[in-house]
C-alpha cells in the first residue's frame, strides 16, 4: 500500500524487539510464575509491544496517511488480536509434541511465535486499511482496546495476579 514505508516483516521486528525488551518486565525468573499468570504476562508484553510498534509506525507514515481512521483502528483491532494469535502459534507444537525440554530452544520457539503473530498482525492491518470499517466494528475494536487497556493497567499493577488467574484452568 502506498500509505507505508515501513513493509510487514519490518514492522514485525519492531513488534518482536519491543517484546523481547518488554520479556524482561513481565517476564518470569524460573518457579516464578506458572499456570494461567504466563500466558497473561506474555500477552501484555506482546499486546504492549504492538502498540509501542503503531506508534513507530505512525510516526514513519504520518505524511503518508490518506484515511486516518482506517489506519488507526486496524492498529487497534491489531493490538487487540495479537496476543491471542500469539498464545495459539505458542501453545501449537506443545500440544502435540508436549513439553519443549531445552530452555534455549523453548525461549527461540518463544521469539518465533511472537515475530510469527507480529507478521500475521501487520499483515492483517494492511488489509483491514482497504475496507470501509462498519460503525458497529469501531464500536467493538474501541470497546476491546479500552478493555485490554484496562486490564493490563490491572494487571501491570495488581501483583500477583487474582488466584482465579494463576491456578489450575480445572
């Protein structure tokens, strides 16, 4: 699209660099965290990122926006969706092969699925900058970003996390 200077495997290293920064923050030391409270860690690190990555993106294209709303809440709806396209692309080949044993390839199969959700978001963000966005889908993507928002600030505050959240799903 001639609106960007920024192609999607680049935005995806900018995603995937910011997480990898944000890794540190809500992260884990071993036996630190377990269950449920990892998945949610990694989700605000990669939903965070996302949006740090918008930003640098805006700022690159700014001159070159022709729909500002499109732009925006692709974004939006991106940042929204990449944590669970994210936990999917992790969750895969454990749960067919199990546990992934050596920590070093473990933390690479980590960084993958993130850089792998990155590209997936980016891509569908060109996309979604090329339809006409229905009132009632800006209403939604409004309402989750808000919501995500929310609940990171919760989350980033509030620690540990509710025991609702941190023990076993059954």
């Amino acid at each position: 699209m001639k609106n960007h200077i920024l192609p999607p495997i680049l935005k995806a290293l900018i995603v995937w660099v910011c997480f990898f920064l944000l890794g540190f923050l809500y992260g884990s030391q071993p036996g630190d965290i377990t269950g449920m409270e990892i998945f949610i860690r990694r989700g605000i690190a990669i939903f965070l990122a996302a949006i740090v990555a918008g930003a640098v993106e805006f700022l690159i294209d700014r001159k070159r926006i022709t729909d500002g709303q499109s732009y925006l809440f692709a974004r939006m709806l991106s940042a929204v969706v990449i944590p669970y396209i994210f936990v999917m692309i992790w969750i895969f080949i454990p749960s067919i092969s199990g546990q992934i044993i050596l920590s070093w390839l473990n933390s690479f199969y980590l960084f993958l699925a993130a850089f792998g959700a990155a590209f997936f978001a980016s891509l569908l963000e060109r996309s979604l900058e090329e339809i006409k966005l229905q009132n009632g889908l800006i209403v939604l993507t409004g309402f989750l970003f808000i919501l995500t928002l929310v609940l990171t600030a919760l989350f980033s505050i509030r620690q540990p996390l509710p025991e609702f959240l941190t023990g076993s799903p059954l």
